[in-house]
C-alpha cells in the first residue's frame, strides 16, 4: 500500500492537476544564482576548482573532463512507459546529465518495485554496491554501521546549490534524520510531506442539500449525517444501499478512506510517537485513546454506518463505491478530490464534495496525525571517487523540475496523443527535494491570482492550476478535482486554516530518526499484528483484545523500541 500511496502521490497528481506544466516552481527562484545547475551555467571546466581561487572554493557547475561513470541501481514502476528508442540509460535525464555535467550513468541492475528493496539487501550483505543508490532507513543504518558509504558532510556544504538547500532545508528533521554523529551520511527526502498526509474530512454537498442537512459541527451531528446517509435514500435510486463513511482494509496510512480522522477525534495517534503525560514518549498505537476510537469504530460498523464489508476493500474498491454513490463520508488527504473523489463527480451530474476540518469526539481540539517518516535516501559508496557527483545529481535535479530552467514537458510530464511520459520516473535521483515553495506557496498564489483576476506573476504549474479552476467554473466538471485542492474552497484552504496554529493543531511524531534497530528488525511485525487486532475489534471482537495486543506489542519487541526511541531522544536534546 506504501507504494500505491506513491505512485497515487505522483503519478495521479501529475495526470490530473498536473498535465500542463507541473514540476516547474516559480520561474525567477533561481535563475539570478550563479550555483543553478544548466546548460548555460555549466560550460566545459576540466574539473571542479574555480580557476584561481581557494582551495576551498568550487565551481559547482563544472563539467567532468573527461568525463566520469558513476554507477547506480534502481526500482522499476511498473506504470512507467518510455518513448520509443528510450530507455533508463537514454532519455532526457541520462543527455542532461551527460551533456551537462560530463557524468555517464550506468545501472547495474534494475528491480521491480516489490522487489527492490529484497534485492537490495543481498547486495548490501555481499558488500556488492554501486556508487550511488535509493535505501530504506533500515538500509542506511546498515551501511553506516558496516562504514560502506561517504560522508557527505562536505560534499553537500560545498557542492549543494542555493535551491538544493532550500528544498532539502525546508525543516531541521530531514536533515537530522540522515545525520550519525555529526555526519551527514545521505540525502533525506523533503520534510514538506507530512501535509499530504493530514486527514481531512470530504462530506458529499449535494446529500446534504437533498436530505436538508446542515454541515456537521460537532461530533453527535457527524453521526447523524452518517446516518442519514445510510437509512434516508440519499442517492434516490428507492434501495439501502448507501454507507455514511468510507473504510478500507488498511485502516490508515494509505491516505483514502481512511480510519485517521476518528481516530484524530478522540485524541488518537494510532501509527506515531507522542509526548506522553510524564515527557517520556511512548507509541501511540497502544494509548488508551485508541482504545476508545476503536470503540467508537465498532459501534459505527455495529449500526451500518460503515460498510461490513470494509476488511476486504482496498482503496480501489472503495473508490469504485465513491463513484457508484455508495458512501457520503470520506477521511483522507489533500489529493484525495483528483481521486477518487473526482470520479465521483465525473460520474454523477450532480455530486459534490465539500472539504472540511476535523471534528472532535471530546472536549479537546481535533489534533492531526503528522507523520514525519523518512524513510528513503540516496547515499554514495564510501569506494566513489567522486561522492560530490551524487549532489551535483541532486542540483541538476532540482533545477530541471523547479528551477528558473524548468521544462515540465521535458523532464516531467509528456503527453503524446492519448499516451502519457512521466519523465519524472526517469530521473536517477529517486529520493530529491521538493519544490521549496511547495504545494501550499503555490495555492496562496493561484487564490490571489483568482482574487485580482491576473495571472500574470503565476509560473507555468501556477498558471495550470488556474486555467483548470476558471475551466471548472466554465462548466467543466473534469477539472472540479484541481478545484478542490487548490480553489478558494479546497483542500488547501481547510489547511490554511490548520497552518494558524500548525504546532497546536498537528501532532508531529516525536520520532523522526532512522529506523532503530529494533524497529528495523520488528516493527514490520508489530504493525500487521496492530492491523489485524484493530480490524478485529472493528468487526466485532471484545475490546479487551486491544489490552492484549498492547501488551503484546511490549513483550515482542514494542519495550525494546520504546527504550531505542529514548536514547535516540537523548542524543538529539545534547
């Protein structure tokens, strides 16, 4: 499911909202650098000094000369399509990178998604690893332990460009998480993530209209609407046929449909490290809010509120009800009106969604669920005789999806005909920072171009969000997701709302370290065992199963963690 949520992430925000020209931030946000990374920054230097200056000063935008090899391995998705005579080694990534920094990239081999990490572990238990490679947080501690990979510390200070740093700088965690004793020891992903997972509340507009609803404030209201959605016909076809809240199998996490905003409303962190009450932090999996949210799930399943049949729905089928009229209610993230929630609207004349903050169940605010999980990095063999290529990878990177160079239909997005590129996927730098101004910088944008009516300071990704929002209030319904993620009355504007108070209103896991190693070796376990007796619950068991499971959860591994998260909480208070 973490990679559907991937793939959904990239691939469905891309074909959806993104098709005209997504990947490209603000074009004036690096072009007056001289550390961009370009065919007109670069020029043919014969290595990485600046004529006549310090040893200690570089020219980040040298070309090799002659030029260098560097070696790497990567997973395949099994959406992407290449252009004809196009491959992993010959695309527009692979010339720029030859072109422009004199690097030739070579892939020792090349894995399925679902088998990469798999892969991986074997070589890294040979010791038989390319210069540069994605790894899971688990994988990182390894390498570093076995002393297999660079020290970036120096590399990245004096080869990183301005853009590079603001992406991967946006907050101290990422960078903290990819830190051992003072080491940078691997490129994090972007720390601006956690927004996408926030769990918002979708409530189908025109039910409410139909059924002379009003839009639930309070807790008691939600489940009245609930409700009606599911004994008050309000799809009109004369069948109980309808849900009030949509669930699937994987429960949370997976950003559709998910059991996080109940949880959220009764105070629950069911998958992140909290504070607890006596400063230590301890796993909010076995709290005894959970407990109480899982009451609450059993007593919604209990009175056909949510569907029975949820255990064995994954987001698909879920999304398939969406569309067919069979559920009012959705928890999910930001994306979720360009899907499912926009078949939903495509599908039916007359659906709408409204996108609303949580609710809460007691008498605290609503505090979301913000997941701060870095788990995948890129790192350099220790054997690389060249590490600083690896950042100057990351630069052209950066520049190439945000920089003043951007070329979306180049090195994001193609549509050919009825066939879509996503060049993105092409790119060896599979873990990279993000846009520095993020999805939000470019919502705050495109609602001040709607107030004033001129669009003209929006970038190319900017000005498509526009387009689609002034197409939608046009009459079409295609566009109505890109309204709802980015319009004045979208995702985007209820975590406007949220922002005011970002600190009081998410819960930031307390733990956002690399895997320990325990958790490396147990957590996999403890969370599909977590999965299994919290589904039970729901479906009907006795809730004194969830005391046996967080005891459990102590005894098999859950203590050990606990006591690993401490000492890594000590360390970062030094």
């Amino acid at each position: 499911m973490k990679s559907m949520k991937h793939v959904l992430l990239l691939s469905l925000m891309t074909m959806v909202v993104f098709t005209s020209a997504c990947g490209n931030s603000d074009s004036n946000s690096n072009s007056n650098s001289n550390e961009s990374t370009g065919a007109n920054a670069n020029g043919t230097a014969a290595g990485n000094q600046s004529n006549g200056a310090a040893d200690d000063v570089v020219d980040i935008n040298a070309k090799y000369d002659p030029p260098i090899t560097v070696t790497a391995i990567r997973d395949q998705d099994p959406s992407m399509a290449f252009k004809e005579g196009e491959d992993f080694e010959n695309n527009n990534w692979t010339k720029a990178y030859a072109d422009e920094l004199g690097i030739t990239l070579k892939y020792d081999w090349i894995a399925p998604s679902d088998q990469y990490y798999e892969k991986l572990n074997v070589a890294i238990a040979s010791g038989d690893i390319p210069d540069i490679m994605k790894v899971n947080g688990a994988q990182l501690k390894q390498l570093v332990d076995a002393d297999l990979i660079a020290d970036l510390t120096d590399v990245y200070d004096k080869y990183a460009s301005e853009l590079t740093k603001k992406s991967i700088e946006m907050g101290p965690l990422a960078k903290a998480s990819a830190t051992f004793n003072g080491k940078l020891m691997a490129i994090p992903p972007d720390e601006g993530s956690y927004e996408g997972g926030l769990s918002l509340m979708y409530i189908r507009a025109d039910w409410l209209k139909k059924l002379n609803l009003e839009v639930p404030k309070t807790w008691a209201e939600l489940e009245k609407v609930m409700d009606a959605f599911v004994n008050q016909d309000p799809d009109g076809n004369g069948k109980k046929d309808t849900f009030g809240m949509g669930l699937t199998k994987d429960l949370y996490k997976n950003g559709v449909a998910e059991a996080t905003g109940v949880f959220n409303a009764f105070g629950a962190q069911p998958y992140t490290w909290v504070q607890q009450a006596d400063g230590t932090i301890g796993y909010g999996g076995i709290q005894p809010e959970v407990r109480e949210a899982l009451l609450k799930l059993q007593d919604m399943k209990n009175k056909g509120l949510i569907d029975r049949e949820f255990g064995v729905k994954d987001s698909g089928k879920v999304g398939e009800d969406y569309a067919n009229n069979r559920i009012g209610i959705n928890f999910g993230a930001l994306w979720n009106p360009l899907w499912p929630l926009q078949d939903s609207v495509t599908k039916n004349a007359n659906a709408d969604w409204v996108v609303l903050p949580g609710i809460s169940a007691t008498d605290k605010p609503v505090q979301y669920t913000g997941a701060l999980e870095f788990n995948e990095y890129m790192v350099a063999s220790k054997k690389m005789e060249h590490p600083e290529a690896l950042i100057k990878l990351l630069n052209t990177s950066q520049e190439k999806l945000y920089g003043g160079q951007a070329d979306p239909k180049v090195f994001h997005t193609e549509i050919v005909g009825d066939k879509e590129y996503g060049h993105f996927k092409e790119n060896v730098m599979m873990v990279k920072g993000s846009d520095p101004i993020g999805n939000y910088g470019h919502y705050k944008k495109v609602i001040g171009a709607l107030d004033s009516k001129d669009a003209t300071a929006l970038n190319p990704e900017e000005k498509g969000y526009y387009d689609k929002i002034l197409a939608f209030q046009g009459g079409d319904r295609t566009t109505w997701g890109t309204v709802r993620v980015f319009g004045t009355e979208s995702a985007y504007s209820v975590l406007d709302g949220i922002y005011q108070n970002k600190e009081q209103n998410i819960n930031f896991t307390k733990f956002y370290g690399s895997k320990t190693k325990t958790m490396a070796e147990k957590m996999a376990t403890l969370d599909k065992m977590q999965k299994e007796v919290f589904t039970k619950i729901i479906l009907g068991s006795p809730i004194d199963d969830f005391d046996k499971f967080v005891a459990d959860w102590k005894k098999l591994g859950g203590d050990q963690i606990t006591q690993e998260v401490s000492e890594w909480a000590a360390q970062q208070s030094k």
